[in-house]
C-alpha cells in the first residue's frame, strides 16, 4: 500500500538525522523491507510522536511485515492527530479486515469511501462485505 500524499515528513527542530530516517524509512518500505523500515523508524517515532505522517509511515511498515496490532495502533494514533486522513482509516480497515475484525473493518472502509470514494477503497470494502455476507451463510 502506497500513498504519496502521506509520504512527506515534516522536519521540525529535531535536526537533519530525524528528516534522513524519516526518509531511509520511505526508501526501504518502497524496496519492500518493511522490518527494516521499522528500525529506521524508532528514532523518529521516538522523536516525533505527534507526527501523523511519521505513524502513518510507520503503520504501513508493520501492515506490510505482517505486525497487525502495531499497525492497528499506528493507523489509530495518525486518525487522532488527523480525524480526515482518509487513508489512515482505510489501512486501519485493511488491518483489521487480516486480523478477521470485520464488523470493524467495514466501519473504517465505510468511512474511508464516504471520504474518498476512490476505487481502491470501494474495493476493499466490496471484499469485506462479501466475507460478512459468507460468514453469516
């Protein structure tokens, strides 16, 4: 999941190292190395925690190396600094959908779509109703 949008840090009084992890981190996610983007991440997590754009880099890595609840955690902390980050609500759904949490999933996507009705989410959250729709069968 990629989404240049989201993908531009926000250098602040934490210096040039925070800025060249920040961007280390984007490289090795698009070079999928998830896991290593994590490490890349910790310092800047540490020293921006208020940065959406950090947890939402940050969510992806673990979405993308398989660390559901972190990435759940991450996806939540970028929608409580950020409320419309449309894209933070659609990969919380996509977290949560793989953590077989659908009634939740549907929630997010829902409102992901009704936010941007792009085609991705309206897939996602076609994918999601269907596995309901299977499951109550």
């Amino acid at each position: 999941m990629t989404n240049a949008s989201h993908s531009n840090p926000h250098p602040d009084d934490k210096g040039p190292g925070t800025f060249e992890s920040f961007r280390r981190a984007e490289t090795l996610l698009s070079q999928r190395r998830p896991l290593d983007a994590v490490q890349a991440l910790l310092p800047v997590l540490a020293a921006q925690p208020d940065d959406a754009s950090v947890h939402l880099l940050a969510g992806r890595a673990f979405l993308d190396s398989a660390q559901l609840r972190r990435a759940e955690a991450a996806f939540t902390r970028v929608l409580e600094i950020d409320p419309s980050d449309h894209y933070a609500r659609f990969a919380l759904g996509k977290a949560l959908q793989r953590q077989g949490r659908l009634v939740e999933s549907l929630a997010q996507l829902r409102m992901a779509a009704a936010m941007d009705p792009r085609p991705e989410y309206q897939e996602a959250l076609g994918e999601v109703r269907a596995r309901i729709a299977l499951d109550s069968d």
